[in-house]
C-alpha cells in the first residue's frame, strides 16, 4: 500500500506535525512498509489460536492472605495530629448540615 503524499499531510496535520516536503516523501515510504507489514500479518491464519493464548507462563501475582499481627490502635494514633474517640480526627471538608 502506497501512501499518498496528502494522506501523509492529513496524518501530520492529525499529530500536529509540520513536515518538510523531504520529510513527506520519506515518511510516505516509511509509513507505507509499516502498513504493508500490517497487511502481511493480517494474512497469517490464526483461527486456531484461543484469543486469550499467551507465551508467557501463568502464575499469580497476589499473595497469600495470611493473617499477621499488626499494630495497635494506640500505636497507629501516636503521631496523629489530632485523635477523637479512638478514630483519627480530620478536618469537615463536606458540612452536611444545610
């Protein structure tokens, strides 16, 4: 597939490019290999492969959910600026009052 000169102008006016006139004709080549590899893969016979094939091996990436101690309340609330009924207290940022 050969690009045309003005289709590489439309693509360069889409991407905001400004393109040399020697720019336009080198990237017409480039970009018409690109989309002439695209055809050719296109063309190989996938309908045996399930769409969800991967080469990769499968393997989980969570951990195990393993209980462990954690900290205190009273530890989590020492360097709190300000603490109200055991609760970290913070600023209103909604006043649901009218």
């Amino acid at each position: 597939m050969s690009l045309t000169s003005v289709q590489v102008e439309y693509i360069a006016e889409l991407a905001r490019l400004e393109l040399t006139a020697e720019e336009k004709v080198r990237f017409a080549a480039q970009l018409s290999q690109i989309l002439d590899h695209a055809a050719r893969l296109q063309e190989v016979d996938t309908s045996a492969i399930p769409p969800t094939a991967t080469v990769l091996p499968l393997r989980s990436v969570m951990r195990e959910d393993v209980v462990r101690s954690s900290l205190s309340q009273e530890d989590v609330l020492t360097n709190a600026p300000a603490v109200e009924d055991g609760c970290f207290r913070v600023p209103v940022i909604l006043d649901q009052s009218g």
